[in-house]
C-alpha cells in the first residue's frame, strides 16, 4: 500500500509530511513544507480517493458525515505510509501538517497511533465523533481554526483542542477571524509552533 507522493530529500534525521484539503495535491502544501523545516525530508503524499474529480484521503458520506469503514482503511495505510518513509529517510522526530481533509486523516491517525507523530500541525480539521483516550505526552499538537468556518464549527474545533490537551499533548490552539480559508497569520502560527 503507497501513495502518489512528492518527496525532498534533506541532510537532517527529520520528516515532515504535508496532506493536501480536498481538492487538492501533493503540490499544496510541499514547498511550505521546505521553507519551514530547511534541511528535513519533506514528503507529501497525494490523496487517493476521487470525490467528483476532487482528491481526499478518505470518503465521506456527505459534509461532515465521514464513510467509518474507508476511515479506518485510510488511516492504515497512512500509518504504514509513514512506517516506510520513516525507515527510508531514518527519521527520529516526524512532524505532519495537514489541512481540512489531510488534517483529519492525520488526526485520525493520531487516535490510533498517538506514538507516531511527534509534532502535529491541524489546519482546519473536524472530528464529528469521539475520539477513544489515549495517551499524548510528550507530543505537540498545534491546530488552527477560523472563527466562522462554515465547515468546521467552532464547538468541534474546541472540542478536539480539550481532548488533545486532556490526553496530554502539548496542546496550541489559533485563531483567525475569517472561515475554512487559510489566513497569513495562521502560516506564522505554523512557524512559531515549529521553531518553539
């Protein structure tokens, strides 16, 4: 199990992975990706299901309604996804930015797997179910959200930040005043989160 992927090679024992929103590629967000951690190997994947022509991670039934059963075989085979990138570029810290759909797979992937990722950067996500409680310390979580977000409700974002933070991550949280768009402020909070 792989995916279409865009990889840079770096000189350091560090991976970041970016995952696009919905809609679109493995471009969105990888040259973001380079200039925020210079010297990381960046690997961004490209989503491989097909939502009329848009790309996603994984199904839904409609807006905020999420296909359970391909949920969790997405979330499987992202983990094996970074599994192998981290044997390949033997990383010893993986970061993982991901927006709207790419932030919840990883936020997903996270419920699963609390051990792998160590920095973990939600743009946008939503989570319309309960996460099982799991055990994040020692991990960062940064997540970033609009204040009127159509999408992601500002009660669902809330809600996921308690639940980092009750679990015990390191928990950042951001704000912006528009809605499911990403702000310029947001790409500096990104920034502060990583050199902190």
């Amino acid at each position: 199990m792989t995916y279409h992927a865009l990889r840079s090679a770096g000189d350091e024992p560090r991976l970041l992975l970016t995952l696009h929103g919905t809609g679109g590629t493995e471009e969105q967000f990888h040259a973001f990706g380079q200039r925020l951690l210079p010297g990381a190997h960046i690997t961004s994947p490209r989503g491989d299901v097909s939502e009329s022509g848009a790309l996603r991670y994984f199904k839904r039934l409609s807006e905020g309604r999420y296909d359970m059963d391909d949920l969790a075989r997405a979330t499987d085979k992202l983990g094996a996804f970074i599994d192998d990138e981290r044997a390949q570029t033997e990383a010893t810290r993986i970061s993982a930015l991901g927006y709207s759909n790419g932030a919840n797979i990883l936020a997903a992937l996270s419920f699963q797997r609390p051990d792998l990722i160590d920095d973990l950067i939600l743009l946008h996500p939503l989570i319309p179910f309960t996460p099982p409680a799991r055990d994040f310390t020692g991990r960062r979580v940064l997540i970033t959200a609009g204040k009127t977000d159509m999408i992601c409700p500002r009660e669902r974002t809330a809600s996921l930040a308690q639940y980092y933070t009750q679990c015990g991550a390191d928990l950042h949280l951001f704000w912006h005043e528009g809605g499911h768009e990403i702000s310029a402020r947001e790409g500096d909070a990104v920034r502060a989160f990583v050199a902190g």
